[in-house]
C-alpha cells in the first residue's frame, strides 16, 4: 500500500510541475492570448475526444448537463485569456504568484455562494494574501497591469472550481472536462467569428506548433487524466497541499528557462514568499481546525 501512495505522490508533483511549466509556454509562444487558448482547447479537446475513444468510454450527458457544462467552458476560456494575457504584460513570476490568490478567492466566494459562515483561518488567510500582493504591487508597478489581470485570473478560477465542484457529483470528472475544454472552443470561436479573428494572425510557425502541442497535450489533456487518478489514491488534503506548490514549481522553471526576463526586486520575493507561504500552509491550518472541532463534538457527545 506504502508504494501505491509513494508512486501516486510522485506523479501528483509531476502534475503539479507540468502545470506550472505551463506559463513558460505561454511566454515562448509568439501568438496573442486569445490565439493561445483557442489552440490549446482545441488540441485539448481532441485529444479526450481520442482518449475516450480509445479507453471506449461513453460521452452521452443530458441537455442540461451539456448547457452546464458549455457555459462553465465559457468561464474556464476566460481565465485562461486572463492568465496568458497577464504573462504577456508582466512575468511568469508575477502572473503565479496573483494565480495563487485563488485561495483567498475561494475562500471568499464559496461561503457566499454556499451561503456558509465565513470562518476564521480564511479571514486570516485573505489578510495575509493581501499584505503580500500590496507588496508585490508597490515594488512592481511596471506590472500593474498584470497583476490585475492575474488576480482576476484566480477570480474567475475560484468561480468554476465551485462551479465544478457541484457538477462533479453529477458527472466524471474527465467528461465534464472534455465539454468544458469544447465549450470553451466554441466560446472563443464565436469571439473570434464576430471580432473578425480568423485571419492571418492565426497562422503557426514550426516553434509555436511544436509548443502548442505540448502545451495542448501534455500539460492539459494528459495532466488532467492524471490529476484525475491520483485524486482517487489520496487524500484532498495531500492533493490541495502539493497542488499549491505550481507556483514555486512555476517560478523555478521561469528562472531555468526564461533567465533575465524573470529577475525581480526582493520587495517582489517578500510580498511572495509571504503569499506562497500562507496558501501552502493553509489546508495544513484548516485541517487541524477540522480535527481539533471532530475532537471536541466527540468528547461533548
């Protein structure tokens, strides 16, 4: 059993790396944001398309569902047009750091939707986030501009990860990413169709093609089914613990593969490390909250 979860542990750091690697492609491709991402669903949802061909799985859902799961695609394009975008105007480093803001986001989001009490630790936690973005933005304000589009970024992702987290009891989750992945294809598509996008600007050179498919494959389609597998192997707590390390992971790749370009001032690592710092210890905090609160109903009981 030790070796199961050593092997599934090893392969959700691999993840988690293959989707911080993601922002360096984002840089190195020469296209707009909205070409990025409208060639990455489309390489994404082909290739589910063929895996679920492949493993024989069915793809049937019903009307309401495919409505969901459309719209919600509609949300995921927008955060990654807000993502790419970001990392054109800014850093990989910069564009991370506001990504990882999606805790604070969540934990904001989530009780109001759900219509829960806000609790304590994710106060605290928002607080801090925010202490490290204001010094983030107040040593780097050449990159105003991408740090906003990088804290909407984490918003918009907040929104459908709450989204999906209902959905999924509905449905697989590999199945709800494939149309979400064509949703968000037909939403930039239509874009794309009304802003007369189709043009020349679409057109790939071989290093933009060659990162595309990497980009299309390996670390969406490929990283999402393995996301999926070890989700099942271990505990959300291990998951969301590792999961936040993509930035560190992101920010490591952008200094080995970027250089110069990602060099920033040390007010920006301070404000950093003290986000990154609390978003990783946050699930730690909240889940011995949890067992402390577990502890005490069992002994009043």
């Amino acid at each position: 059993m030790g070796r199961t979860v050593s092997r599934n542990e090893l392969l959700l750091h691999l993840t988690v790396l293959i989707w911080g690697f993601t922002g360096i492609l984002g840089a190195l491709i020469s296209l707009s944001a909205v070409y990025l991402v409208w060639y990455r669903v489309l390489i994404a949802a082909s290739s589910l398309f063929v895996y679920f061909k492949i493993r024989g799985k069915p793809l049937k859902v019903s009307k309401t569902q495919l409505a969901q799961y459309l719209l919600t695609g509609g949300l995921v394009s927008l955060h990654w047009l807000l993502f790419f975008q970001s990392i054109k105007v800014s850093t990989v480093s910069v564009t991370l750091v506001c990504l990882s803001s999606l805790t604070l986001s969540t934990s904001i989001l989530e009780p109001f939707i759900k219509k829960q009490k806000l609790a304590a630790i994710d106060i605290i936690t928002g607080v801090m986030v925010i202490i490290g973005i204001y010094l983030i933005f107040t040593f780097e304000s050449d990159y105003t501009l991408g740090i906003i589009l990088g804290l909407s970024c984490a918003l918009v992702a907040s929104l459908f990860s709450i989204i999906n987290s209902k959905l999924v009891s509905e449905n697989s989750a590999s199945t709800i990413s494939f149309y979400e992945m064509t949703g968000a294809f037909v939403w930039i598509s239509l874009y794309l169709f009304i802003t007369g996008g189709f043009n020349s600007e679409l057109l790939l050179d071989q290093s933009d093609l060659f990162y595309l498919l990497i980009l299309g494959t390996v670390c969406t389609a490929a990283a999402y089914v393995a996301g999926v597998r070890v989700m099942k192997e271990l505990s959300a707590f291990k998951v969301a613990l590792v999961t936040n390390l993509e930035p560190v992971y992101g920010i490591v790749l952008a200094w080995l593969f970027l250089g110069h370009e990602e060099k920033m001032s040390g007010g920006f690592y301070f404000g950093a490390l003290i986000v990154l710092g609390t978003v990783f210890l946050y699930p730690y905090f909240k889940k011995r909250i949890a067992t402390r609160k577990y502890i005490r109903k069992k002994i009043i009981s």
